[in-house]
C-alpha cells in the first residue's frame, strides 16, 4: 500500500485507516464472558469517563485489545471534549509536531497523516507547531474513523460499588439521571480529575467578579482597557496574559520565582526509557524524579513569551508572590515584596490542587483513596507537600486503599490523568507519553479482566475439542501402512500419534 498520504482527502485518508486497522487486527477472537447488571441489562467491560485525547486513545486501544464492550462518556457537547476550545489559551500545542499519540502506532492514523491529507506534505514540512483548532479537529475525525462509543453531554455524579464484581456509574444528562454498570471504570478526566483548580488564599476573599482561575470562561474582550493582574509565571500563565493583552488590556505577571522558569524538564525526559520504565522503579527514585519536577512547573517556549513581550503594556513582576489582596473601591490592591500593584482583575494560574472530595463521582471512595503521603516518607531535603497529595497507584493504574478492606472495589476503578504523574512520570498529562503509557494501561484493564475470569477460561479450555485435521488413512493395494514402532499396525479410524509413527515400506 502506497504510504504517502499527499493530498489525498479525508475520504482516501479513512479508507487508508480501514485497511491499516483490519491488516493488524490480531489476535481477534472475542475472549469476554457478558456479564448482566442488577437491571438485568448487559454490564460494560469498560467505562470510560472523559472523551478528550486520552479517553478516545484508551477506548481505540481497548478495541484494539479485544475489549469492545465499551462506553466512553463526557459532560461537553461533541466537539468540545478536553481543553481545546475553552481553557486552552495557547495558539498551537507546545509538543514537537512529530510526536505521536492517540494513533497508537497505526500510520494513516497520526497527526502527520491527516494534516497532509488535508492540506498536503508541503503544508506539514512548513509547519511549525500544530494550530490547536487543528489538533481539536483531527480528535474529531480520529473519533469519528475509529467508530469509537462515545456519549456526549453525560456526567457521571458517583461511582461505587454494585456486588458481583461490578461497579455502579451514577449518570446525570439533560433531563434524566441513569446508572449504568461496569467492571472496570478509567477515569480520563483531565487536570482537574481529582481535584480542583488551585487560587491562592489571598485571592479567595476577593469577590468572585474580580477574579478567576485560568480554567473559568472568561471574557476577554471586557477587560480591553482594563489592567490585569496574572498570578503564575507557568505556560498558562502567559497564555492567559497573551490572551488578555490581544483584548486589549494591560498585565502584570507576578512570579514569586526571583527568575521564571524556561526551562522545559518534559523535553528531557521524552525518551523510551524513561516513559516505559519510571513506574517499575522504586519509590524513593519516582519520588526522587516526579516531585522535583513538580516542582519546576511547566516551562514556558519562547514564542509563548514572545507573544506577551511584544505588547507595550505587559510588565513581568519577578519575585513578587501575592501576600495581601484587598478591594479597593471598585478595584483590587494586591501587595508583594517588591510594592503593590492596584488592577481591575486577576487571573490565578496557579495549577491544581488534589483534593479528592472536591469531585462528586468520588464521594464514595474520596475518604480511602492512598496518597504518596500514606506510602512513602521521603528524606527531609526532599519533602514536597503538593507531590505527597497525589494518589498512590497500584501497576496498573488503580486507585489504592488508604485502608484495606475497606472500599477494595476501588482496585477495578483505574486513573489515567495529570494526577497519576507522580506514580507513572508524564503518563496521562501529555502527548508525549501517550504511546508508551495508554498501551500500558490497557494491558493493565485485560490483566485484571482475564485475571477475574480465569476459571472460565479454564473451563472453556478443558471444554475445548475443536479438532484441526481430520485423519484420513490411506487404504488398498500397493499403500504403505502406518504403523507403530514395535510394529503395531494402525488401521483407518485408529487414532494415531505422529511423533510416535514410522512409515513402513511397501510390500
């Protein structure tokens, strides 16, 4: 099959996809035993909460598994899954065009291969960074082309357990609520997914109509005129400040650093080794890694800051966390190190908190759920309050007990989000680690499915009697006889063993 996909159209495109997807499509015997849920209805082998780039990569490589008996939902309205259309503040995506991510190693199902059958490979050579609203539509085609189950505008409210190793999945959609049930539950849900987005406890006495956290609608074109404060010197705190300066209006960035970070520790760390193998070391080397890098916070590229040095009215504020902020009069005065600044509005990127009670469909499990706090103690140089707050993952992505025995249905509820970084490196906060990490997830789901139903593997193994020859002996005048060593002569209908049969000699 011609490999380049120059110009050729969507349609060729998906035709091309088709062909890649029933090529490699082994092994393909189904191998999951249905089960019924307590409405007597089929249970799902999998659900999947969050249809952004992740929750679409984990369904394909679920089907790509075997494991179609599936349900992928997400609260947004189709199209408008992950962040791409609102809290995404950024021109393009930061991570090098070339790399790879919900395809899952399929060819005619990467970036590159829509991008040039769309607009052509001389468009894709002079590309720099890939447009966001481009990555959005091509999630959308890659949704479509792959005819993944996928149901919009449902939010799952709770999750817990429903007896015969199932799981309840409390769903709320316009205008009807609905359980479904499931054996497996990954959640895909994103920065925030167990948590909140962070402010800052200076900012939170401030009324709500002076501020906002970089993940809220706001509405940019308001504030032209306007001076703006931007709290958060990370990438999107410059997208945000961007953003507010292409509206017109003027900002100070407060970094508490004395020097921004530029530096970019997930370039470093986009190597094979690293992306497979971190969650098989030791705590000590995770903690070792994870939480320093936590630490640095995203670096910002150069065009990011570019597109705010080139306005007149953004000053950049170093050293300078918030220590006070108070309204005053119909503006906000907020006080650093360095002196004060008064605005009409302030922006927390600020990142996120873990705060497992913040999410309703947790409700029944947020007491239990293992921190790195409640499994390891590093040494005191080490020490990292924000790292310790995240969860503990079991191998396969699995929520852990803080106490055994008493939720341990949570083993079959799996984390695939930037809150699993700490146990599995970048895994499900980037592209970068897509290829590497989904591909380790769902090997970790089909361990634990196969795992629950090996007695009914074995019993249909034990039941197996599938014969793949049938023996047929030749027979009359002039044939030479199978026979046994030792003579034994073995006559047509016998059965017979090959590796225990010589060939006489005709007669």
């Amino acid at each position: 099959m011609n490999a380049s996909f120059d110009g050729i159209g969507l349609d060729a495109l998906t035709a091309a996809v088709g062909d890649n997807l029933a090529r490699t499509a082994h092994p393909s015997t189904p191998w999951l035993t249905p089960r019924t849920g307590p409405d007597g209805r089929q249970a799902y082998d999998v659900v999947v909460v969050g249809a952004g780039q992740s929750g679409l990569a984990i369904a394909f490589g679920l089907m790509r598994s075997g494991v179609a008996n599936i349900l992928v939902l997400d609260r947004a309205r189709a199209g408008s899954e992950g962040p791409w259309t609102t809290y995404a503040r950024m021109h393009t995506l930061r991570s090098p065009k070339e790399f790879t991510g919900p395809d899952l190693g399929v060819p005619s199902l990467t970036y590159q291969s829509w991008h040039e059958a769309r607009f052509g490979r001389a468009s894709w050579e002079a590309l720099g960074l890939i447009p966001k609203a481009l990555w959005a539509e091509y999630l959308v085609w890659f949704r479509g082309v792959t005819a993944l189950p996928v149901s919009n505008n449902i939010e799952v409210t709770a999750i817990g357990p429903a007896g015969g190793g199932l799981l309840a999945v409390e769903t709320l959609s316009p205008g009807a609520s609905e359980t479904r049930y499931a054996r497996k539950v990954v959640l895909a849900t994103g920065q925030e997914g167990m948590g909140r987005w962070a402010s800052l406890p200076a900012l939170e006495g401030l009324p709500v109509h002076f501020r906002a956290t970089t993940a809220d609608p706001i509405d940019f074109t308001a504030l032209a005129g306007k001076t703006v404060a931007v709290v958060g010197a990370g990438a999107s705190a410059f997208d945000n400040a961007a953003t507010a300066l292409e509206a017109g209006a003027r900002v100070h960035l407060l970094c508490r650093r004395a020097v921004p970070q530029t530096v970019q520790p997930y370039r470093w760390l986009t190597f094979t080794g690293f992306l497979r193998h971190l969650s098989e070391l030791d705590d000590a080397w995770r903690w070792r890694f994870m939480a320093t890098i936590l630490a640095m916070r995203e670096g910002f590229p150069q065009p990011t800051y570019d597109r705010c040095a080139s306005h007149a009215g953004f000053h950049l504020h170093e050293g300078a966390p918030v220590l006070e902020a108070r309204q005053a009069g119909d503006r906000v005065a907020l006080h650093t190190p360095n002196g004060h600044v008064t605005v009409d509005f302030v922006i927390a990127a600020t990142g996120i908190v873990m705060d497992f009670s913040a999410r309703p469909e947790l409700r029944h499990l947020a007491h239990n759920i293992a921190t790195w706090a409640d499994r390891y103690t590093p040494p005191e140089e080490e020490a990292n309050a924000h790292a310790a707050s995240f969860p503990y993952l079991a191998d396969d992505y699995a929520l852990t007990e803080r106490d055994a025995g008493a939720t341990p249905w949570i083993r079959d509820i799996h984390l695939f989000g930037i809150a699993s970084t700490m146990s599995f490196g970048p895994s499900g906060a980037s592209i970068n680690a897509m290829t590497t990490a989904v591909p380790k997830l769902v090997a970790g789901i089909t361990r634990g499915l196969f795992r629950d139903d090996i007695k009914g593997h074995w019993a249909a193994f034990q039941a197996y009697d599938v014969p793949q020859a049938i023996l047929r002996m030749p027979t009359g005048p002039g044939t030479g006889l199978a026979t046994f060593a030792g003579d034994a002569t073995v006559r047509p209908g016998q059965a017979c063993f090959p590796d225990r049969i010589t060939r006489s000699q005709e007669p």
